[in-house]
C-alpha cells in the first residue's frame, strides 16, 4: 500500500481520535499508521465482542421475561443462572439450570398428603419415633412409628400418624427463658428415650414408656401390653388397640467449662448404643467431643479441631461403632468406646462445611459434605483396606444457598436452608432436591445429566425442615428400616405455619451405578463470559422476575394450578419422565395394542438466539424421550431463517441402524428428547438474504452433519466429516461452534433431526438431490449411500476391478449397486445362502459366496481388489482378508462391538491395507448424488407411517428390511 492510502486511512481515523485516547500520537510514515489501524482494529474487534455480549444478554433477559408470563420456567446456562441468584433470589423460582434439569418435577405424583399432625402447635422440633414391629400398636397395617413434636415453649407432644395426641404438651424442665435447640432420638428401638439441648447448653435425657391397651378384652377386662412383650398366640390383630404414652426424666446434665479462660459450650449431642449400654457423645465450641454415661457421668474428652466455632455436627456411621464430626473444614471418625479419633481428620475445601451425611446405604464408606457456598461434595474414606479422603464426586451447583443432607433410597435428599445472617433469606425458594447417586457415578458428558430425580416445590409453602421414616437399613445404625420395600413417608414442618404435614413419599431406588464413560465434547471456546456476567443488571432482572412472578401468582390462582404437595393441580412447568414410562407400559398391556405409542408434548426451551423480529418455527416430530423408549408425537422448536440459512419442508426420513443405537443410548450418553434422522428429503421452503444456490421449491437433501468447524485442514479440504474438533451431526449433537446461531456459552441447543416435518440448515450443509431421482428412495443415500460411496472413490477403485460387499443389509445392497454402476465385476460375501437370489436377480451382483461353503470360500481366494465390509457383527477378519489380491484394500464401515481378531500374516505377506470410512464431506456427498441421479440408483425401501417407527427399529435389529425404512412425515 501506498503512502497515499496509509495517509486517507490516517486521516479518516483522525475524526475517531477522542474514541481511542485523550491525546492520540499522529502517525508519520507507513509503520506507524500501520500499527495505529492495527491498535483501532483491535479496540474495534473488543467492541465487536462486548456488544455480542450484551446482546446475547438482552436476548436471556427476554427469555426469562417470556417463560414468567407464559407461566413456566426457562432454562438458563449454569454459569448465568448461579451468578443472577446471588442477586435475585427469585430467578431461582424461574429458571432450571440447563445442565441439570430434573427428570421430574412432578411434586403431587411423588408426595401424597396425608394430613397435618399439631395444626395448633408452633413447632420447633419434630422426629420420627420408630416402633418394634411385634409392638400391637405397631401392627403391619400401620405405619410403624409415632411423631415426636417440641414447640416453641419447649413442650414435648407425641402423636400417632392419624393425628391422635398420645402425650399433650409434657414440661422437659429446660426453665422459663430457654429455648430448645436440639431434639435427638434413641438409636434403636429397644429402649426409647429423647434426649433434649437447649441455648444454655443443658441437657436433659427422658425415658419414653409406650403401653399397648386392648380396648376389650375376653372376660371384660382390659389388659396392658407392654412394647417388648411378643405377642401372644391366637390374638385377633384387628382387635381395636390404644397406645398409652408416658414419659420421665432419666438424666440432666452439662459440659463442664473448662480451665480455659474461654468457656467452652455445647454445640451438638449424639446417643450411641453399644451393646446394653448408652453413650452420649457431645461436641463443643472449643473443638473438643467429651463422651457421657447415661447417668450423666463423663466417660473422657478429647479435643479434635482447631476450627472456630468447634464441632458443629454429629453423625452416626456404620453399626454405630464410630461417629462421624465435623467441623467448618475438616471431619473425622471418632471411637465413643476409645474415646479418641480413629483416623487423621479430612480436610481439604474452601467454603465452609455447613452439614454432611453419609452416602446412601452406607456400603461405600464416602461421606456427602454440604458447603455453605451451595456445592456438595463427596469424598471417599477407603482406599483398599486403609481409609483415605479422596474427592471422588461434586453434586450439580443448582442452589446458592447450603443444603441439609438427608439418605434416602440412593438418593440424597437436600434441603436449601439459608444461613440467619443471609441477605434476603427469605425470598429464596426452597425446594427439595432428590440427588441421584448412581447418575452422578456415570458421569455428566456433553448431554444434560440425569443427577437430579426429583426437584419438588411446595409454593407458596416453604420448607424448613423435615424428618423421614422408612429409609433403608445397609448400615445398623440408619433410622427407620424396611428398605426399598417399606412403606416411606415425609414430615415436613414449613414455614410460618403451624404443625407437621406428613406425606407418602413414593421414590424408586435407583440402579446401580454403571461405570462412567468418557465422552468428547466440542470447543468451548469463546467470547469472556466474564465481561457479560460484570455488566447483567442485577437489579433490572429482580424487577422483572418481581413483577414477572405477580402475573405468574395471578395465572396460577386463576386456573394454572399450584405446586404443593398432596393432590392439588401440577403448575405448567411439572413433569415425569418416569409417569411417561408408566403410562406407556400399561397401553401396552391393553389388548389390541402394538405400537405403544402414547401422544405427548412437551415444549422444548432454550435460549433463543435469533432476533426479536423473527420468529421460531414449531415443528411436528417424532422423539425418544428418554433412553430405549419408544419413538412418540412430539413437538420442536426449530430456529427462525437467518442470513445464510435454507428452511427445508421434510417429506422423507430414512431410518439408519445408527438411529436404533442412538436413541437406545447403545453408544455412550446421549442427548434426550432424541429426534432421530440423518438421511432427509424435502423441498425449500424458505432461504436467507445470503444463499443463492437454492431457492424456493428446490429438491434437497440433509445427511449426517450440518455444521463444523470450518478452520481446520479437513474442513477446508471438503472433509467435514473428518473435523479436527468435530462436526456438529444433525441429531444427538450440540451447536458447538460460535458461528452457529444456536451457540451459547453452555455448549450449544441440541440439535434435533429429520424425524420431523421441517428443519432449518446452514446452506453449506445442503445437498441438491437430482429431479430424476424418486425423493423417497433417494433419501437413504444422504448415509447409506454416502458410506459406501466415499471408500470407493478414496481409494481408487476402477472401472473393471472386482469388489467385494461383506454384508448385505442396507449399506451392502446400496454397495452393490453403486459399484455396478461403477463399472466393477461385484461379488457378495454373505453368510446366509438365502440371499443368493436376492443378490444376484435383484441387485445384479456377478457373484455370490457363502462363507460357510468351503468350495465358494476357496474359489474366491485372491479373487478380490477391493472390500467393502459392511457387516456390523463378528465375523471371522482373516477369511475375507484370503480374498484379496496383491495390494488389496479391505474398507471397514460396520461397526462391530468387539475388537477386530487377526494375525499381521493376514496382510503382510500380499501388502494388503485395513482401513476405515466415516461417511463423506458434502462436496463428496453431493458428487454421490450426482452418480446416483446419472445412474439412476435409488436404496429399495419400505414406506411406513410414523406410528411405525417404534415397530421399525425392532425389525432393523432382527435385520427384517429390505433395504430400508423410510418415514412418510405427513402422517405425524
């Protein structure tokens, strides 16, 4: 460039000088106006990026506004949806957190009120009071156990759970002034007791008596029974019982307050049994566990923790022969028999630890810590036969405030509790979460994870604490007992409201858990997220959540429904996965069904990521809901037309085996609802201002990807298929990269395929099919066509040459053609004598090979160039490599499960070459199409509905198709 030029840039940018800087430096010669444009192309580029920012800002603060008034919630990207909650307590009310939404959030189908217990009482404490099944009052028709209540003038109540007080308001003697502060119950059921703390650190131990009174007995007496007394041979358990409940004080007693010049006060107290005998393991403020007799008699203290505040919790471990503590950083395993610690404290994070519980089932030996930032850890103890504290889970961030930690049938159960010195702590819902372990164990891929179960919401009521009985017994010291069979139920004492509710809590254990599976992901790189999180108005988005939640209210109490338990109407945004199931299995069984197909919408949410102005278009499809279902109506969102987009309306849809895999979740984690689909045949409907080489009414294709990266050698080679950092594929895949317009900072909207009535492609990623082309039987060819197609032409098969086609399913009959077109001399290779008519009159191979007939076999040896294998099953590698010539190249496109078995002899002595092939790039594919429309090939097929489908996988599998399934998409 000239002086001239550099001189009119520079005077140009002299008008932008107070832009840049107060006193910008005049460029003289061509380096320094070079450097200076340099320098303002860079600003330019920052500006670029922060306004991409503050638009894709705008566009999440509209969604977020849309999903409040139309009444459901709205999935933000985690990073998002954490830093808005910090300031707005209420998006924690709008939103699900995109990564991890829960499979459920179906509270009235999982929580069944029963009823209110004390409606007159203000509670404070409240705990389930396990009786021994031998106990008449504890018959197998009844829920074994009574409710233990302490109010706030620390009175004890005891009812039975059809709400009957069998002990009214009992003085614990705490004194005027004191309030309660801890209620722990007896740890077996062999002796109950209670044992109460209050803010003065007392503590005081009270025997619990429970009578069974026969209301008429033979003769016209009544007789007690006493809890341990068996039953007595040939009585009625229908005679009509009353439990008569006393109680009395044991023992009182306090910690001493030490020599130091810091009194130490009581912070936790656990009872233990071991054997006949009861201990009672008390923690302080000063880090010390001091262990009591019954009596009240200290057995011994030892000091455990120097973290401020001391021991803050207590928790019984396995057979209750050890107690776990904890304190704000650090927690431990200590002997109440020994009085001492039994292993080096684990320590190890930075927030502070607010509660912590042990993994359900108590096999495993790791430990769930509740951090007061809201994450959940959990940390392994054993390590072999010696203990450990390894990190070996996080729980999802879905809750800025700490959780209290429940087991519960391999779940956890965490309940969001905001600390007293919290700003706002009551705007924040609290909801419970039902973590589920076995899903974490697998891994979260690229897919959004399964962690959570259940996330249940009881607005407008909140939860503030809760009690359960029923939960599984792996370790002798769980309360509760009856495992996965037992009947569970929930009491929940809410806020500002007076007595328990107590709730069937109906939760399948889950499996378990299977080993993880690593998963690729695709680049994540992009734009500083940072610099978008420093200008989102916190404030902006409180008001609009505020007012957005009133009109929310308002559509609710007019007909929306509420979220409660028990059985009132669901809110709009209330699923199940698992009711889905449910309901599909028992259509089934009705006589006279086949498919099974039950008709169902769920809405798909994201962010929207075009403009305003423009408009989504919503999309009739069929879709796996969830891993090895069936394949049901359904309904999409796909994305308004932008610059360089085709809209295409689909009319054909071929069914690949890769679909049965996918949507089975055969191949690793997948992306769920699933619409399947990578071999598509529609018309345009609509282009972008950019696209010139389609219009309206064009014949066109879509197959297996429809975007990549773009930068690397291989895209740019034509080889999209082959992406450095991988394509984006047409279903079961995320728009990963930052020029696609559904990109977001999460990794990207799923992408939904062809089993649908219409789709939205980038122009690059479209294929022209030729109009002599049948649309139905051509749509096979954007994979099957492709596959086999690619090793052809790659590998330099001529006229003439002789090629062998492994297989004869889908893959194998379009090889047959296409390498008859090609001019070569075709011989199958099949295992099934009954395909020999099938390849020769119908497809015209020139010859046919059984593999188990040895005359064929030998006859073929060194007969071959080329082979194409397309079997996706075992089979015996070194046979068909005896087929090949010199310099022969056997091409592999099934996908066997197990690994290839052969000797290096196989190959080496003739130079023959083992290769693969992964379909095609779109230069390729297109080039396909074209030999295809020249020779007039299309894939034999079988045209079928959409209710259909389901039915069609189950064929694929038992390979009952010739040679494939294609969808007519205007039955859906």
């Amino acid at each position: 460039m000239g002086r001239c030029a550099w001189l009119l840039i520079a005077l140009t940018r002299q008008a932008w000088a107070g832009v840049w800087s107060s006193s910008p430096a005049p460029c003289h010669d061509d380096e320094s106006c070079k450097a200076r444009l340099d320098t303002i192309t860079s600003k330019l580029d920052e500006l670029r990026d922060e306004m991409r920012g503050k638009h894709l800002t705008l566009q999440a603060l509209e969604e977020i506004r849309g999903g409040i008034l139309s009444g459901r919630r709205v999935e933000l990207p985690s990073a998002q949806r954490q830093h808005l909650e910090k300031g707005s307590p209420l998006i924690s009310e709008v939103t699900f957190d995109a990564r991890h939404r829960p499979v459920s959030t179906n509270v009235s189908r999982h929580f069944q009120s029963q009823r209110v217990i004390a409606p007159n009482l203000d509670v404070r404490h409240h705990a389930f009071l396990t009786l021994k099944r031998s106990t008449p009052g504890a018959a197998k028709t009844s829920v074994p156990a009574l409710l233990v209540i302490v109010d706030a003038e620390s009175k004890l109540s005891i009812y039975s759970l059809d709400n009957e007080p069998l002990l009214d308001k009992f003085d614990l003697g705490h004194g005027a002034g004191r309030s309660i502060v801890q209620l722990e119950m007896s740890p077996t059921q062999e002796n109950h007791f209670i044992v109460t703390v209050d803010d003065d650190g007392n503590i005081r131990v009270h025997n619990i008596k429970i009578v069974a009174k026969k209301q008429k007995a033979e003769g016209g007496k009544d007789k007690d029974e006493a809890e341990e007394e068996p039953k007595a041979k040939g009585k009625d358990p229908k005679e009509a019982r009353t439990l008569n409940v006393t109680a009395s004080l044991a023992s009182s007693f306090t910690l001493s307050p030490g020599a130091l010049e810091e009194a130490r006060k009581l912070t936790v107290v656990l009872p233990i049994e071991r054997g006949s005998q009861t201990f009672f393991v008390a923690g302080d403020s000063l880090g010390g566990l001091s262990v009591f007799f019954r009596n009240g008699t200290m057995r011994g203290r030892v000091r455990v923790t120097e973290d401020p505040g001391g021991v803050k919790g207590l928790v019984r471990g396995q057979g209750q022969q050890q107690v776990l503590f904890y304190s704000s950083h650090a927690f431990g395993f200590f002997s109440p028999s020994q009085v001492d610690l039994q292993y080096a404290p684990c320590t190890g994070w930075n927030s502070p630890l607010v509660d912590l519980a042990m993994e359900p089932g108590y096999s495993t030996g790791r430990v769930l810590l509740a951090l007061q930032d809201g994450d959940v850890l959990v940390y392994a103890t054993t390590r072999g036969k010696s203990k450990a504290c390894d990190l070996a889970l996080k729980f999802p961030h879905v809750s800025v405030l700490p959780f209290k930690l429940h087991s519960f049938r391999g779940h956890v159960m965490a309940l969001p509790t905001p600390p007293d010195d919290m700003e706002k702590k009551d705007e924040y819902v609290r909801e419970i979460f039902f973590f589920n372990v076995a899903a974490m164990e697998n891994g979260y891929g690229s897919s959004p994870s399964r962690a959570i179960t259940l996330q249940a919401s009881f607005k407008p009521k909140q939860p503030e604490n809760l009690a359960l009985l029923g939960q599984p017994t792996a370790g002798a010291g769980a309360q509760g007992g009856g495992g996965d069979k037992a009947k569970s139920q929930i009491a929940i004492r809410f806020k500002d409201m007076r007595g328990v509710e107590v709730f069937d809590l109906t939760l399948r254990t889950p499996p378990p858990p299977k080993a993880a599976q690593a998963e690729g992901g695709g680049s994540s790189n992009g734009w500083d997220f940072s610099s978008i999180m420093s200008w989102f108005p916190k404030i902006g988005v409180f008001g609009i959540a505020l007012i957005g939640v009133i009109f929310w209210n308002i559509k609710k109490v007019t007909g929306g429904g509420g979220g409660g338990g028990g059985a009132t109407d669901l809110p709009t945004d209330d699923f199940d996965e698992e009711l889905f199931k449910e309901k599909l299995r028992e259509r089934r069984a009705k006589p006279g069904s086949t498919t099974g197909v039950v008709p169902v919408k769920i809405e798909v949410s994201g962010s929207r990521l075009t403009s305003a102005l423009q408009s989504t278009m919503s999309c009739k499809c069929y879709a796996a809901l969830v891993p090895a279902g069936p394949l049901v109506p359904h309904t999409i969102e796909r994305r308004a037309v932008g610059p360089d987009d085709v809209a295409i309306d689909i009319k054909y849809a071929g069914i690949c085996h890769s679909d049965v895999h996918q949507a089975r979740e055969e191949w690793g984690s997948a992306i769920f609802p699933m619409v399947p689909g990578h071999e598509i045949g529609g018309f345009v409907t609509a282009v972008g201002p950019n696209v010139t080489s389609f219009k309206v009414g064009d014949k066109v294709g879509v197959g297996c990807m429809v975007d990549s990266c773009r930068e690397c050698q291989s895209c740019k080679e034509g080889d999209e298929n082959y992406c450095a950092t991988g394509a984006v594929m047409t279903y079961n895949g995320k728009y990963k990269y930052k020029h696609c317009l559904e990109y977001t900072e999460d990794g990207g909207k799923p992408t939904y395929g062809g089993y649908a009535q219409s789709i939205v492609v980038d122009k690059n990623y479209v294929c022209r099919i030729p109009d002599n082309l049948d649309l139905a039987g051509a749509t096979p060819l954007l994979c099957a066509g492709i596959t086999v197609y690619s090793p052809m032409a790659y590998n330099g098969l001529k006229a003439g040459q002789k090629l062998g086609v492994a297989g004869l399913g889908g893959l194998g009959a379009m090889a047959v053609m296409i390498g008859k077109a090609w001019g070569c001399e075709v011989t199958v290779l099949s295992r099934s004598e009954g395909k020999r008519d099938e390849a020769m009159k119908e497809l015209k191979a020139d010859k046919f090979v059984v593999m188990s007939n040895d005359s064929d076999v030998e006859a073929a040896a060194s007969s071959l160039d080329m082979i194409i294998d397309t079997i996706a099953a075992k089979h015996d590698i070194p046979t068909y490599l005896s087929f090949l010539r010199q310099n022969g190249k056997f091409v592999m496109v099934g996908v066997p499960a197990e690994p290839l078995d052969f000797h290096a002899f196989s190959i080496i002595p003739k130079r023959k070459t083992i290769t693969g092939s992964l379909i095609g790039g779109i230069r390729e594919t297109q080039e396909m199409l074209d030999f295809c429309g020249k020779h007039n090939i299309i894939c034999p097929h079988e045209l079928i509905s959409g209710d259909k489908i389901s039915e069609s996988y189950d064929r694929v599998v038992k390979s009952d198709v010739k040679y494939r399934f294609v969808i007519d998409t205007s039955t859906f």
